[in-house]
C-alpha cells in the first residue's frame, strides 16, 4: 500500500504488489497495465476489448501501475490545474517531484505519478475505472505527441482507411453525430473525442507515387455520451432504463441537450464486431457550427481555411498535465498550438462547416453527398 506520495522509493517498493498484467495494443505501442486487483484488471481489458486482439507489431512498450487501495494524499498542498474557458470548479491539482508529477483529481480522490515510464494509478481505481482508461489513454497520447502528431478535440469515422472528423466544442453534438454516421455499415469508428494528426506532405503528386498526406490516429476510447444521444438512436436506446426513457421524454429539448449523464457505448456490442480502427488518413473535417434555436435549414459548406482560419477553432485542443516532452519536461498548462498552426497540419484536408438548426439525419445525408 502506498502511503505517502512524496517518497519515491516507497512508492516504487509498493509496485510490486502488481503481480496481475495485461497487454494492450495500439498502433506501435504496447502498453503493459500492472495492479494488486485482478478484478480491476478484467475491467480495463472489457473496455478495451477491440485492441487487446490488434495484432502485435509494436516498437514501443511502456508500464502503467495501478494501485487499488484507498486515496492518499490529501493533506498535501496540490497547486491547482487550470480550467477551460467556461468551465468552473476546482477539478485536478498537480506537485512536481523529481522526473515526474503527481496529479490529483479532488472529486474521487484518484491520484496519478506521471513520468516517462513506470506511471502510477493510485486510489478506488475500482469505482473510477473512466479515470484509468483517461490514464491510460494520456501514455497514449503522450507517446505520439512527442513523434510530432498534433491534438485535435474530435470524434471520427473511417472508411477504407480515409478518416472524417467531426469537430466542435463540448457539447456540440459531435459524438452523436458520429454515431449516427455508423449507421452506414462501410463506416468504422475510429475515435470519440480526442484524434493526432500529421501533415506528412503532398498527398499525391501527378504520377500519383506518393502517399503522404494528414496521418490521424484516434484514441482508443469508447463514445462516453449523455442521455438525450441515447433516447435518439433506435439501437442505443436499450442502454437507458425504460423508467429513465420516459422521464428524459418529458424534458424539454433545450433541458434535454444540455443535460450531463454519462453512459458509454460499446461499440463491438451495438455496431458489430471489427467495426474499430485505431489510424487512417484524414480527409474531411467536418466543424459544427449549428445551433438548437436556430430558423435556418440545416446546410454543409466548405471552409477555406486560408480566409476562414477561425473555423477550426473547435479543434484546439492543450495537451494537458499529463504531458511530458522528449526530455521529460512538462508543458506550460496554458500552452496551446496556434490556429496557423493547425491550418498548416490541415493542409491536405477538405474542411467543411455544417450550419442552420441541428438536424442529425439531414446531416447524415448531407455527409453521404460529399466525395
């Protein structure tokens, strides 16, 4: 058991009470999960049930521990993580320790040793196996953000290993409209909300001997959507229980779209099996910019990014506490790439911007015209 953050040593001994692993794959990295908890354990490995049959051509390997046991490190004086514009609260501290960081998440009293290998999750891991999966998936992230990939705050699809994303701020409706898009049997889901991208050159040249282009890995992360998703998806619906259905009827649109539950959707279970992919080319982003009250149709528009850089505002996205540079230094947390600079990774990308009054099946017939 751990029980004091501050020495490492201690804190090292302890890990090796994770005598239970299992192995997960993503692209060329291999992530090996240690833990106490069997149990705990088989959780993550349900989760992550379509990448744990990914076939094994890995270059990288990295150890994540997690520690059940109950919280630790409460008394100790965390500096405060800042927020996203519009969002309030006191959510995540952090305190630096020699080549690492511990982060605390206040509400479940979760606590994280961020550092280059041998990363630590410590506290009811048990009862907040979300919080281990975002654990889990920041090694991710933090592995292909130091090969150069950028963040995007995206949902996305893949067809024949070409990618569509769909962009928007929290809330925008772009999980849903992702789900409804694999109603389209030939489309895979490739990522809920997070997404890399690389700018990898001309994506072809007259002779067509090329094949660069914007490379994108999506993360490996179920869609995680609120209630009014599930209420309006004949095939997600069951997800809800019948006496919540009928209250979530009630609710007014408006009370409805804004409402904060959240339900993940298997997508193995719901769409069908070998309907995951993990990277494929980028070729559409679709921006959200729609709207509830609005009184015009629902249209979609392209975007010329070299007039209308602002449109893919939405996309930005900081790469958070959790991240470590090649050296293993930690990023201003305020620090975020520019609007050029995601203009220029989206160089290769038809961008579009989808308008009027929210409309998911006139935007899934308008996304079914685009070639």
């Amino acid at each position: 058991m751990i029980k004091t953050l501050l020495n490492l040593p201690h804190v090292d001994e302890a890990l090796s009470h994770c005598s239970e692993t299992i192995r997960l794959h993503f692209a060329d990295l291999s992530v090996i999960v240690h833990s106490n908890e069997a149990m705990l354990l088989a959780g993550i490995a349900d989760y992550y049930r379509s990448y744990l049959k990914a076939e094994a051509h890995t270059t990288t390997s990295l150890n994540v521990y997690v520690m059940e046991q109950s919280a630790v490190g409460d008394e100790l004086e965390w500096l405060e993580v800042p927020r996203e514009a519009g969002k309030q609260g006191r959510k995540e501290g952090f305190l630096d320790v020699a080549g690492g960081r511990w982060i605390k998440k206040f509400k479940t009293g979760m606590t994280f040793l961020q550092r280059p290998d041998h990363t630590v999750a410590v506290g009811p891991c048990a009862s907040n196996l979300a919080q281990i999966v975002n654990f889990i998936n920041n090694q991710f992230l933090n592995h292909y953000l130091r090969q150069g990939f950028t963040l995007g705050h995206a949902s996305a699809f893949c067809v024949n290993g070409e990618v569509t994303a769909i962009a928007a701020g929290s809330g925008g409706g772009k999980s849903t409209l992702m789900l409804r898009c694999l109603e389209n049997p030939e489309r895979d889901f490739l990522t809920n909300d997070r997404l890399l991208l690389k700018n990898t050159g001309p994506k072809k040249t007259e002779l067509k001997k090329t094949e660069q282009g914007t490379q994108t890995i999506g993360l490996a992360k179920l869609p995680r959507v609120n209630p009014g998703t599930l209420l309006h998806a004949e095939r997600l619906r069951h997800i809800l229980p019948e006496d919540r259905q009928q209250a979530l009827r009630q609710m007014p649109q408006s009370e409805l779209w804004s409402l904060e539950e959240k339900y993940d959707v298997q997508i193995e279970d719901e769409y069908g099996p070998n309907r995951v992919r993990l990277a494929g080319n980028l070729s559409r982003l679709i921006m959200l910019d729609w709207s509830l009250d609005s009184a015009e149709p629902t249209q979609l528009e392209p975007v010329d990014l070299s007039s209308q850089p602002e449109a893919i505002e939405g996309l930005r996205k900081r790469p958070g506490p959790f991240y470590q540079d090649k050296s293993g230094a930690f990023a201003d947390l305020n620090a975020i790439d520019s609007v050029e600079h995601y203009c220029s990774e989206l160089a290769n990308v038809k961008v579009y911007r989808l308008t009027g009054r929210i409309d998911f099946d006139r935007a899934y017939e308008l996304i079914d015209t685009l070639k």
